[in-house]
C-alpha cells in the first residue's frame, strides 16, 4: 500500500503537473508552427523561388516499374530532400520563438527581483 501512496504524493506534486501541462502546450505548439508552416511561409518561399514546391523535391534513385496493366511492380526509390527543408524551417522557426518566449520570461522576472529589492 505505500507504493501507492508514493505514487500518489510523485503523481500529485506540482511539478509534474507543470511539466505535463507544458508537454501538452508544446504539443499543441508543435501543430500550429506546422500548420503556419505549411500554409503561409512555404507557399511564400516557393513563390519567391518561382513557384518550386518544396515538398515535391526528391532525387529518384530508381523509377517506379510497371507491368503492363498498371500494377506497380517496384516502387520509387528517392530522397525526399525538400521534405527535409521544409521541417528544417519549422524547427528554427519553433526554436526561434522558444528562444523570445525564454528571453521575455528572463526579462520580466529580472525586472520582478528589481523591483523586489
């Protein structure tokens, strides 16, 4: 029966609660900077760059075989490389505003301990 209240005293501490609360917040982060990602900046970027789609981006290692009905006998073999830069943006896009995010938090408890002493 401790164990369970041990459990109970790890599960109920607020620290814990914190943390899941800002795994869920980040998470849901994580969908919206995708979401701004895919629908504003890259349609921006690829117009900028005469309309490339980066997502489309691949080198072929080896074509798609057929039989001669259509069935696919062997897929596409490629490197999806513009997939690859398209979530390098999202990263330091994401990194970037949790950088200002941190910053604005250091900031405004520095100027609470200042106006505390």
């Amino acid at each position: 029966m401790s164990m369970i209240k041990e459990f109970k005293e790890f599960a109920m501490k607020g620290s814990l609660i914190e943390i899941s609360v800002a795994f869920i917040m980040g998470a849901a982060f994580g969908k919206v900077t995708t979401a701004l990602i895919d629908g504003v900046i890259m349609p921006i970027v690829g117009e900028l760059t005469t309309g490339v789609d980066f997502k489309a981006m691949k080198y072929v290692l080896s074509e798609a075989q057929y039989d001669a009905t259509g069935k696919i006998l062997s897929p596409e073999n490629a490197i999806q490389y513009g997939n690859f830069i398209t979530i390098f943006i999202d990263f330091v896009l994401v990194a970037f505003v949790m950088f200002l995010l941190i910053k604005m938090t250091n900031r405004l408890k520095s100027s609470e301990e200042k106006a505390s002493e």
